[in-house]
C-alpha cells in the first residue's frame, strides 16, 4: 500500500521548471501530502497567485507520480511561506539568485562578490517571484527570491 513517504520521496526529486536543479520541494512549493480514498492530494504554496509556471509544475508533478498509477488532486495555501532549505539557498546563489536572510532587518547581497551595496533594479526577473538586482561593487546583475 502506497505510503505518504513514497509520494514525498518521489517529490522530492522534481526539478522546478524554471529554477532547476532547484527542487519544487526544496523551495517548499509543495507543503503537503495527503493520502485519501481517492488518491493523493497535492497541497502547492505559489509565489504568486497569478503564477505562470503553475500548469507546469502540475505537469511535472503527475509525471513524476504517474508510476504510481494514482488519483492526483491539488490544493493551494496561503499560509506563510516556509523556510527555505539551505540547499535551495545554494543551488540558488549559484544560479546568480540571492535569497534573502530571513530576520529582519532582510538584507540582500551580491551572489558574485558577496557585496550588500545593490539596488532593485526591476521588480520582475526570469521568473515572477525573483526582481531584477543591481550590484554597485562589481557591477552584475543578479535575481533575488523575492517570496518567502
Ligand atoms: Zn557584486
């Protein structure tokens, strides 16, 4: 019998599309897992309502379940966006995405030269949820996760 463990050990391994190798759970876009008489539930937490990656993470998601052979239903939160792992952290940073540090006051700093002179340059990035950042030390551009 399938068990919540064997869902998430499966989830773990997908690859968000946009922001690979990062992992949709190491982002922590996926929050729950639940096991019903109809199959599995799928709980997502998106950086924005209006996320243009959704149908392709649910893609992603079913093919990576599809051995399984289940019943896949999604649900959505709003609730506060979890701690990113410190592996997201870093596949990020070498992406030339910063995250920033989560206590307040929330500082950014250059991925490149570890600099915290920038400025947002754009709100938006690649994708909605990073805004485009300037470095005053060397002069890069460089995305920040701007959800969390
Ligand atoms: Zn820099």
């Amino acid at each position: 019998m399938l068990s919540e463990a064997e869902v998430w050990a499966c989830l773990a391994a997908v690859p968000d599309p946009e922001l690979a190798p990062v992992t949709l759970v190491e982002l922590g876009l996926i929050t729950d897992v639940r096991l019903t008489a109809a199959g599995v539930v799928v709980t997502l937490r998106l950086p924005t309502a209006q996320c243009p990656g959704l149908a392709e993470i649910r893609r992603c998601i079913a093919e990576s379940l599809a051995p399984m052979a289940v019943w896949l239903s999604y649900d959505f939160t709003d609730a506060a966006w979890p701690s990113m792992s410190g592996t997201a952290r870093i596949k990020l940073r070498e992406q030339g995405i910063a995250v920033p540090e989560e206590s307040w006051p929330f500082s950014v700093s250059c991925p490149y030269c570890a600099s915290t002179h920038v400025e947002c340059a754009y709100p938006w990035g690649k994708t909605l949820c990073v805004a485009r950042y300037a470095c005053q030390a060397c002069h890069r551009l460089f995305d920040v996760w701007t959800r969390q």
